[in-house]
C-alpha cells in the first residue's frame, strides 16, 4: 500500500523548492543587518502558508514554523533585522522539526 504525503504533490515541491531559495537570500539579508525586500518577505510568507496547508504538514512543527513566519513579517515590516534573524532562526528549528518527523520509515 502506497503512503501518499504532500511532498509526493508536485506544486508542494515547487513550493518547497521556491522558499529554499528565497530564504537563503532572507539569510543573507539578515546576516548582513539588512531588512529584505518587502516582495520576498511577502512571497515567502505565502508560500509558507500554503506549505502548511497541504495534507500531512499540519502537526508538531506546523504551528510553531507559522508563527515564526508572522514574527518575520512583523519584524520586516517595523524595519528590525535583529528581529528577522531571530524569527529565522525560530522557522529554522520548527523546520528541522517537521522534517524530522516527515521521514518516511522503511
């Protein structure tokens, strides 16, 4: 019997695929002191969203990832790149949470 999960969903791999590379530039930006393009913040916001909405993702690092992802936009928009690093560093950690729970056992 086959276990279907969202990142058998190709528009979830685009997505994925699209927010790995937006946050290495949110990365760069905060690492720099910088406050990223409002149009980045926003897109991967979205993404994040919509990531997080697929089948299977919602659980133990969906919640804490999207709230990570608000105190990005809310850091973006008061211009704080002390902030923004801080709440990529929270997304990161869920990430790594919701991942390890989403490999697949053999």
């Amino acid at each position: 019997m086959s276990r279907r999960t969202a990142s058998d969903n190709p528009a979830y791999r685009v997505i994925k695929r699209r927010m790995k590379a937006v946050l290495e530039t949110l990365q760069w930006h905060a690492a720099e002191g910088r406050v990223p393009p409002a149009e980045d913040i926003r897109d991967f916001c979205a993404d994040a969203r919509a990531m997080a909405a697929f089948p299977g993702v919602q659980g133990a690092g969906a919640e804490p990832f999207l709230e990570a992802v608000g105190r990005m936009e809310a850091a973006c928009a008061r211009g704080d790149a002390s902030a923004l690093a801080q709440a990529l560093g929270l997304a990161r950690e869920a990430r790594d949470v919701c991942h390890a729970r989403r490999v697949r056992q053999p």
